[in-house]
C-alpha cells in the first residue's frame, strides 16, 4: 500500500511538473528563435520615428508585438510586415552603421513564416541568399527596398509554396531567372521598376495558376512569348516601358479572364489584332510604340472597356465612331484622316473623353458629336478641320462642362456666342482664321443664370478685332488669359482688373495702345506672366508703391467683393515682358519686390535713365534685356556673386552705356557656370506655372510659354524661352560706348553660347583665355579699336560657327585649324595686318598659326656648348672615385668567398 501511495505521489509529482512546463510554455508565447531572430532584425535598422519597433521588447512576447502575427497552434511567426511607407518618408529606416551581418538574413530562422512584407527597407544590397531556407514562404512583397544585384542566386525551386511575388521600384539587374517558372502555385509576379534586362522566358507558360503579371518599367528586350498566350488565367498584363520588339500576338485573344492590357512605350510593330475585341477588357494601353494600320471598330463593342489608349503610334484610316462607346478614348499623335461615316445610337455612346490631337484629320467636325452629354473632354487640335465652329458645345442643355481645344486647325468665322455660357471651362482656339469681335460671345446675356466661369481662354493667333470686352470680367474664376497675335484695339482693358483670379495674361502683338494704368502693379498680387509686348503703349511704366485702390463700380462677379481694397505690396511675377512698344522714363526700381522674377523683357522702347540697382539683387533672375533703348550710365561693378548666379541671358546692346566691361559683374556669371547645371529641376520646377502648388490651374492646361528677340550667330531673331534657359549664357554689349580693354576673365565663362561685344570703343588685344570658351558657337567683335595677333588658343573653339572681327586693328596669321578654316572674308575685313587664309595677305613667314606656342628649343650650338660644360665635373668625379677604389684594393686585397662568407686576398 505504501508503495502504491508513493507511486501515486510521483504520478502526480510529474503531471504537475508537465502541466507547469505546459502552462510556462503557453505563458511565454513565441518561439525563443523566432524572437531572436526579429531582434536582431530590429539591430540591423534604425527607426528614427519610433514607430515601428516600440513594442518589440525583449522581456515580451513577439507574438503581441506590432506587424506580427503568430500561429495559433504552434507560437511560431507566420506573419511579418514592417511598412515604413505608412509613416511617410521622414520616418523611413537607416541601416545601422554597426550591424556587421547580411541585413535581413537572420529571417531564415522564422521556419513557419507564410507572409513577408517589407516596404521602405533601406536594404542596398542584393536579396539574402538564406530566404531560399523560407521554405513555407506563400506571399514575398518587398516594395522600395532598394535592393540591388541580380536574384538569380536564390534558390526559387526550393519555396514551392509561393503564390505572391512583389518585388516593385529596387535596382534588381539581370535577367528574370527561369528557376521562378517552377512556382506552380504562382498566382502574382510583381516585378515592375527594377533593372531586368534579357527576354521574358518562354517557360512562363509552366505558371499555370498564374493571374497577374506585371513587368513594366524595366529594359526587358526581345519579343512578347507566344507562350504566354497559354496562360488563359490571366487577369493583368503590364510589360510597359521596357524595349519589347515585334508583333502583338493574336494569340491574346485566348486570354478569355483579361481585363487589363498594359503594352505601352515598347517598340512593337504591326497592327492591332482584332482579336482583341474578343476580351473582357476594361483597360487597353498600346500608346508610345510603332504600331501600324487601321483601327479595328469592333474595339468599341468591348462590353467593359473603359480606358482605350493608342496615342502616338502610326495607325492610319478613319476615326470610327463606334469608338465613342468606350469612356476614355486617346488616339493622338498618329496618322488618322477623317472621321467614319458611321451611324451610332446615341443612347450606347459612354465617350467622356475624346483625344484626336495632332492627326491628319480633314472635314468637318461632324453633327453627332453634338450628342453626347457625358463628354468634359475633347482634344481635336492640330488637324485640318475647317468651317464654323459648332455652337453645340456651349450649350448649356447638351453639355454640363466641357474642356474644349481645337486650336490649330482651319476654323473660320466667328466665335459662336454660345461659347462664352459658362459650360466650356477650358477653350483653347489658337491659331485658326477666326474672325471679328468677341464682345457678342462675353455678355451677361450669354452667361444667363450661370455661376460656372471659364478657367482658360487661348484666342491668340487669329484674326479677331475690336476692343476687349468689360463682360469678360464675369468670368471671374478666369487663370489664364492669352490674346495675344489678334487685331485687338483700344487701351489697356479695364475689366483685367476685376479678374481676381488671374495669373497667366497675355495681350502681346495686337494694337493696344495709350498709357499703362497706374495702377497695373496691383495685378502683380497675383498675376505670374505679364506680357504686353509688340503693341504701342505709351508713358512710363507705372511704379510699384504701397496703396490701395478700388476696383470701381461693382459687377455681378464682384458684387459685395472689394478685393482690391488691400496693399499691393506683393509681387508674384516671375515675367515681365514690355518689348516693343513706346515707353519712356526710367526702369522703376520698385520692381525690386518682385523677388521671384525670372524675366524683364524691356527691350525696344525709348526707356532712359541708368540700369537699376534691382539687376543685382533679384536672385532668381535668369533673362534682363533692355536692348535698343536710351539707357545711359556704366554696368554696375557691384554684382554679389552670390546673389546673381542665375544670370543666363544679359542683352544690353544699342543703349548709350560708357565705361568698361566690369571684370567684376562677369564674375558673377562665373559663378553660375561653375555652380549650376543646365536646365537644372529648379528651373523646370519655375518654368512650369501649372505644377506650382498655389496655381489654381491644374497641370492639365500646359506649360509655360514665352519668347525673347536676342542677337545671336550675326542675326537678331526669337527665341523660346525655355531653350534659352535650358543653353549657356548669352552675353551682348554690342552697339554702346563701352571703352577699355576686353577682361581676360571672360575666359571662366566656359559655357557661354553667345558673345556680342560689336561696335563699341574696345581696345587691346582678345583675352587668350577666350580659348576656355568651349560652347561658344557665335563670337562678334567687330568695329571695335582691338589690336594685336588672333589669339591660337581660339582654335579650340570646335562648336563656333559664326565669327565676326572685321573693322578692328588685328594683325598677324588668321589661325587656319578646326573651324576657324570655314569662315570667310567678311569676318576679317578692315584689318589691313592680318595674313593668310581666307584674306588676300599673305604671311612672310608660315609659322603654325593655329598651334599654341612651344617653348624655345635650344639651337645646336647651345646644345655643344651645353655637352662641353656638362663633361669637365663629369671627368673629375669620374677620376676621383677610379682612384679611391684602386687605393682600397691595394691596401685591403680583393674579395674571395670562403666556407664562412668573405675574406679579403692582399695583393701583397
């Protein structure tokens, strides 16, 4: 008995000690092998939010901590997502600097894991070659970890489990490894904006559970497999932006499960199989390569298609109608004709929108696209249309709101009075033949109850006339206003003023005329672009100063608004363009507030007075010309280098400016070139008005447009402005009274395009340093008093193409290498002392004119004498040492080897 009892005592004694080793485990939690590893995960990065890692403690479970998830049954992690990208990217993960091992590799030991998500990573590194141990592996999405190197090194037969591979926006090169085509279980192979290179492997047909396949954006080349044709599960298909050759295979139309076909930007050729209509497609993407022939009209019958886009391709034939079924339509930048005479029931027509910009599209805009009320976009610009512009679009009945461009065609007549109701938002009539006033088509009449506006209106390049109407102030959402290139007559439109929202205006070449309002510099509170070029306004050009003014007598648009009753003390331009008119009266140097100012275009007016001090202190200024005025005074010599080194374009040329050529203000152009690339982001980023965040436009209206009249190559012409800025300097003093000699630190300004120095008092020779000029393609010094020979070093010049020295003093050889050989007479006449070729002069003597010079070699003689001198302490050092060794060896003897090294044999 007592035995049993003890027994019994030890039965229970052990069931305790399990039930407590059991209960301890579940206590616990996780696998102690699955928390180290994550630990030292966690040692590997460094969280500079605080986010991501606060709970993985190492006196907890790390099956409670954040982005993990745990197997119910076992305690093993079958979960881990760290996504960074949701705390954004100031609280994106470093790698710690201290962390010797593989970032990532100790994530092999979490033996169950099922799903690995990992987003913002800073891994830098190819993938660890221990995840091909992840043999339970289902899901891997690894998404801007900046991973490197190729993938081939894994061992992707091994994780047979995988159904989801996401590998998005890395560096990842080489080729798509073939050992992947073993993932039978695949569904999803993501592995959009890497490097891959190498052809899509045949054996992807072997992914028969395959849905979704998404390679765009890498340099994929060779052709689209056939064998992909076999994979009738998929649902997406996007290989855009890579260098994908040859034809679209018919064979897609198996696809019976596709909704998604994304082929742009490639290089595919051929025409468009129809049998692509036979797919439930939403969405059909073909833009951006060579495809060729008509376009299939059964694409239009596509039940579920919604987004059709075959833009700048080489498609030919007719525009059928049967396409307006599918709601977004994009067949720009091809070879189309004209539209299909093709019956459609309105009542399937889904368009909403419309581009056929830049074909080839003759006609008529044809009646039935009057029909459909769904449109808010039509793109019919750059084609061959003709006749009256149909008035339907404006119709308030027809169409709720309507972006409308049909800007360089061959419409006529007026501007249907429908136009100015209100539901055409955007209308962009450029460059047309378009005729008469516009006073019927902005009209509180024609707006009605309305309290919808135009946003932009582009009526440049035509032939309207007659003043600008006050309704047009109705319209008082209006940003962008360009007239410009009309017949449009009267003063400086008053209604302008009652356009609060107005930052694009442009009245340039039209017959405007009389004074500028005093009050203009008000618009400057808002406006970016002011361009009242090429007409002839009269007076000073109004000063900038701290006052209020009252817009007058209330409009509908303005009623209970008084929002010009504020300081205008703010200036928002960034152009300023007054060319070409009547002005007089100084440069205002309260144009200084407008410290964003990228341009001041002054040039042919009769404006006096001295250059303003603003030139050196507006630090964003790239454009400042005031040619062909009466502008007196020196060019200042107080340029802050650090404040002008945005300077591009300097035109000066046909004032009365004196003095010399400041060493000092062409430093301040050194500095740009030394500092700044070309066209660098921050100019884009000030060129393009629409992407500026307080632009009230969206980026759907265009970029910034502008043009400027500089010397350039001998010839005055005009240039657009974004070339301009996009190219080195371009420097022109010419047509002054400058004196002084031409400073030799013009030669720092290796990437001028550009330098006109002509007639003026010049003097001295040409800068060698002229020779660093490296882009320089036009170099006019003619008329000037500049002495001396040309320069050798100028042989450098390899882009120069037009050269200009005639009228000056110069002497001696005309170099004759590179492109100074192709210039003719012209460029050197009225030196009487220059010689040889293209001039009649021959030289005495037919040195190497185009070669810098050598150094002076020493004559014959020299060298004699120089060997003589040479020899005599070459004989008695020579002599000394003879002697010394003879003495040595007579005393000592001669060396001879023994069993333990040297000894020393006397002669004697």
């Amino acid at each position: 008995m007592l035995q049993r009892d003890g027994n019994l005592r030890l039965l229970i004694l052990v069931f305790c000690a399990v039930w407590s080793a059991l209960l301890f485990t579940c206590a616990t939690g996780c696998h102690p092998v699955d928390r180290e590893a994550l630990l030292e995960f966690k040692s590997s990065l460094v969280d500079p939010g605080g986010f991501m890692f606060f709970t993985w403690q190492e006196a907890t479970d790390c099956c409670t901590w954040a982005s993990i998830t745990c197997s119910n049954e076992t305690q093993r992690v079958v979960t881990l997502e760290v996504v960074f990208s949701n705390y954004g990217s100031l609280h994106y993960p470093k790698r710690n600097s201290s962390y010797d091992g593989v970032l990532g590799s100790s994530l092999e030991r979490l033996e169950e894991l099922q799903v690995l998500h990992l987003s913002s990573i800073p891994f830098n590194a190819p993938l660890p070659v221990e995840w091909s141990n992840l043999k339970n592996l289902q899901t891997l999405e690894l998404v801007s970890c900046y991973l490197e190197g190729q993938i081939d090194h894994i061992q992707w037969k091994d994780m047979t489990r995988l159904t989801e591979i996401w590998i998005p926006l890395g560096n990842i090169t080489g080729p798509i490894p073939t050992q992947i085509c073993s993932l039978s279980s695949l569904t999803t192979l993501n592995l959009a904006a890497n490097s891959f290179v190498g052809s899509i492997p045949p054996c992807i047909h072997e992914l028969a559970n395959l849905s979704v396949l998404i390679l765009n954006e890498n340099n994929l080349t060779g052709i689209i497999p056939r064998t992909i044709t076999e994979l009738t599960g998929l649902t997406t298909v996007d290989l855009s932006n890579n260098h994908i050759g040859g034809v679209i295979p018919t064979g897609l139309g198996n696809l019976t499960a596709l909704t998604s076909l994304r082929l742009h930007e490639n290089a595919l050729i051929g025409q468009i199989p129809s049998a692509l209509c036979e797919l439930p497609m939403g969405e059909l993407s073909l833009t951006s390569n060579q495809l060729t022939g008509k376009i299939s009209a059964c694409l239009g019958q596509i039940p579920y298609l919604k987004s059709l886009d075959l833009s700048n391709n080489e498609l030919t034939g007719s525009f059928s109608m049967s396409l307006l079924q599918v709601p977004y339509v994009d067949i720009s930048d091809n070879h189309l004709q004209s539209f299909e005479d093709l019956h459609l029931d309105i009542n399937t027509s889904r368009a909403q929108f419309l581009s056929l910009y830049s074909n080839s599209i003759a006609g008529e805009v044809p009646a039935m696209m009057c029909n459909f009320s769904e449109m808010y976009m039509l793109n019919l610009a750059n084609n061959y249309l003709y006749g009256q512009l149909p008035p339907c679009f404006g119709r308030s009945d027809l169409f709720q709101q309507l972006w409308l461009n049909v800007s360089i065609n061959f419409f006529s007549w007026e501007i249907p009075s429908t136009y100015g109701s209100g539901v055409i938002n955007h209308l962009d009539l450029h460059h047309n033949n378009l005729r008469g006033g516009i006073g019927h088509v902005f009209t509180e009449k024609t707006l009605g109850n309305s309290s919808r506006s135009l946003l932009y209106l582009d009526l440049s390049d035509n032939r309207l006339t007659g003043p600008v109407p006050n309704d047009l102030a109705l319209h008082y959402e209006l940003a962008y206003l360009t007239l410009s290139e009309n017949q449009f007559t009267g003063g400086f439109p008053p209604c302008i003023f009652n356009l609060v929202r107005l930052e694009m205006l442009d009245l340039s070449v039209n017959n405007f005329s009389g004074p500028l309002p005093p009050y203009l510099p008000a618009l400057s509170s808002r406006l970016r672009k002011l361009s009242l070029g090429n007409n002839t306004f009269t007076g000073t050009i109004p000063t900038f100063y701290e006052g209020f003014w009252d817009g007058g007598g209330e409009t509908r648009a303005t009623k209970g608004i008084n929002f010009w009753k504020a300081g205008y003390d703010l200036c928002s331009l960034f152009s300023l363009s007054l060319h070409n008119n009547d002005l007089t009266g100084a440069i205002p140097e309260e144009i200084s507030k407008c410290d964003g100012l990228i341009l001041f275009d002054g040039s042919y007016n009769r404006l006096s007075g001295t250059l303003p001090s603003w030139l050196s202190t507006i630090s964003y200024l790239r454009v400042f010309t005031v040619s062909n005025n009466q502008i007196e005074g020196t060019i200042p010599d107080d340029f802050d280098s650090k404040k002008r080194s945005h300077l591009r374009v300097l035109s000066l040329a046909n004032n009365r400016l004196r003095g010399e050529i400041p060493s000092k203000s062409l430093h301040s152009l050194i500095f740009f070139t030394q500092s700044f690339p070309f066209a660098s982001e921050e100019d884009q980023h000030t060129l393009l008005l629409y992407s500026n965040n307080h632009s009230t436009l969206p980026s759907l209206y265009g970029d910034y447009q502008e043009s400027i009249r500089v010397n350039f190559k001998g010839a005055e012409g005009s240039y657009d402005i974004k070339y301009v800025l996009s190219t080195p300097i371009l420097i022109d003093l010419s047509s002054n009274e400058l004196t002084g000699q031409i400073p030799s630190s013009i030669g720092n300004l290796s990437q001028t395009l550009s330098v006109s120095f002509k007639n003026n008092r010049l003097s001295g020779p040409i800068p060698p340093t002229m020779g660093n000029m490296l882009q320089l393609e036009s170099m006019d010094l003619s008329n000037n008093s500049l002495n001396g020979s040309i320069p050798p070093e100028l042989s450098n010049l390899n882009f120069l193409s037009f050269v200009d020295l005639s009228y000056n003093d110069l002497s001696g050889p005309i170099p004759q290498r590179n492109q100074w050989s192709t210039f003719g007479k012209a460029a050197f006449k009225h030196n009487k002392h220059l010689c040889g070729s293209p001039v009649d002069q021959e030289c005495s003597v037919d040195p190497a004119p185009d070669s810098p010079p050598a150094p002076p070699q020493p004559s014959s003689q020299g060298q004699s004498d120089y060997a003589v001198a040479m020899s005599i302490p070459a004989f008695i050092v020579g002599y000394i040492l003879s002697f010394c060794v003879c003495t040595y060896l007579f005393v000592f003897g001669y060396p001879s080897r023994t069993g333990f090294g040297l000894s020393f044999t006397p002669l004697f």
